[in-house]
C-alpha cells in the first residue's frame, strides 16, 4: 500500500525516520511530508489555508531511504495529510502514519496531541491511520515502537464500517521485552495542574498526576509494560438526547 508518513515533532525528528523505515522495510510505498519544524500540541489544526498563500515546501533527501520522497510543510501535521489526500505530491495514500512521537499520547491528550491529530484528520478524509507513541526518554527506542505500526496498519485497514484510527502508545523498552499488545480504553483526566498570571504573562504548569490510572486504560498498560491499542472513530455524532427539544423549550422561555 502507499502510505504517508508524518508527524509532529519536525522533518528532522528521529521517530519520523524509524517509522519511516519500518514501513519501507515492510514493503510499502512510503512518502514522508511533514512539518518543517516543532508543532507538538497542535491537535488537528490546518492553520490559515485558504488564501493565506502558499506554504514553504523543501524537499530533504535521507541516504538511509535513497527511494523514499521526503518533504517538509511549514504547517501543522493535519495539514500535510490534506496535502497528500489532495495529489499534491502523487496518488493519495491508501494509509497514513504519524509518529513515533517521544513522549505517550494517552487519554484526553488525543484531543491535543499532533501526531493523534493528523491521524484523524486522515479519517475524516477516509483514510485509516494510526498514530504511534513512546514512552518519554532521554534516548527512546524507536525501533520498538515501529516495529508494531506494519501490523497495526493491516488491522487499520481490515474490516468494514467507520475508518479506523489506531491509537498505539509503547514502553520505552526493547522489543524483547515488550510484554504484549492489549486493547485499552482511554484513561481519564488525571493531570494536575497549576495556573498563575502576573502583568503580561500566564504561567501554566503541569505537577503530576491525581493517583494512578484506572486497570484496562491505555496509560496502565503501558506502565505495566505493554503496548496499549486504543481504536478512535473519527468525527462520530453521539445518539440523539433530546438537545434540540430543549433547547429550543429554553429559547421560547
């Protein structure tokens, strides 16, 4: 299959050239278009598109994938998977990968995160994708995590009904000694934070988390050494609850 490689952490990031050559390795047609520089946080943000101009586009060359086209966006991660559903660079990927991301994309922070964002962007497009995590290092193993995206995207793309998203958050361990690969459920907000503002500047910093993770959830099973899989649907409307009857009640009110 033809896949798209991206990320949140920059073109240069080492998680992007690991994945990257997991997929190659595993026989895929690989292209590489990912953001220029750092946009960690960004969720799936597009920036200013539409008549903004245009945006800066570099092609990089990586001597460990000679074959491999690799260009780098000035724009958010989600941006460039709309850039390579489009035909900018060639026929749509069939799949997109995001990743490895330094640092675990669990619970509420699929909401925040780049690398989780450009994932969903590309199911929202009809594309499968997964996203792929590690737990944080100084020097994580890359490898690690990317061994699991080839089989992780065969499953993204088996079966019928809404476009999967594969959420895949790893230990920083060896891959020997991954304890296995469990489904998980998304782990609550459970940050703690501290907030202050003075004149000209708000402080927000994180402290810790409040306990530990509920058993099943995507956060315990990594720290229990597993790799946790967590299936996200995309834009999914919730069953109707009556909101508009109420709402509508209340505006008569």
């Amino acid at each position: 299959m033809r896949v798209l490689v991206t990320n949140d952490d920059g073109v240069e990031a080492p998680g992007l050239l690991a994945l990257s050559e997991a997929i190659a390795a595993a026989g895929h047609d690989v292209i590489v278009v990912a953001p220029s520089g750092e946009r960690s946080g960004s969720g799936a943000a597009i920036g200013r598109l539409h008549r903004a101009g245009p945006i800066a586009c570099t092609e990089v060359q990586w001597p460990s994938l000679p074959g491999v086209p690799v260009y780098a966006l000035d724009a958010p991660p989600a941006a460039t998977v709309y850039a390579g559903f489009l035909g900018t660079f060639g026929p749509p990927p069939d799949a997109v990968a995001s990743g490895v991301n330094p640092g675990l994309n669990y619970g509420h922070l699929v909401l925040h995160s780049g690398t989780v964002g450009a994932a969903l962007t590309a199911a929202t497009v009809g594309i499968p994708a997964v996203a792929v995590s590690i737990a944080w290092h100084e020097h994580p193993r890359w490898a690690t995590a990317a061994a699991l995206v080839p089989a992780a995207l065969e499953w993204a793309l088996a079966g019928e009904g809404p476009v999967r998203v594969v959420n895949l958050n790893v230990p920083d361990v060896d891959l020997a000694d991954l304890r296995g690969v469990r489904e998980a459920r998304l782990a609550p907000f459970m940050e703690q934070w501290t907030a202050a503002h003075q004149p000209g500047e708000v402080h927000l910093d994180y402290v810790g988390r409040a306990g530990e993770p509920p058993t099943g959830s995507d956060l315990a099973l990594v720290l229990d050494g597993f790799a946790a899989v967590t299936t996200l649907v995309g834009l999914h409307p919730g069953e109707p609850a009556g909101a508009a009857g109420a709402i509508e009640t209340g505006t008569r009110g």
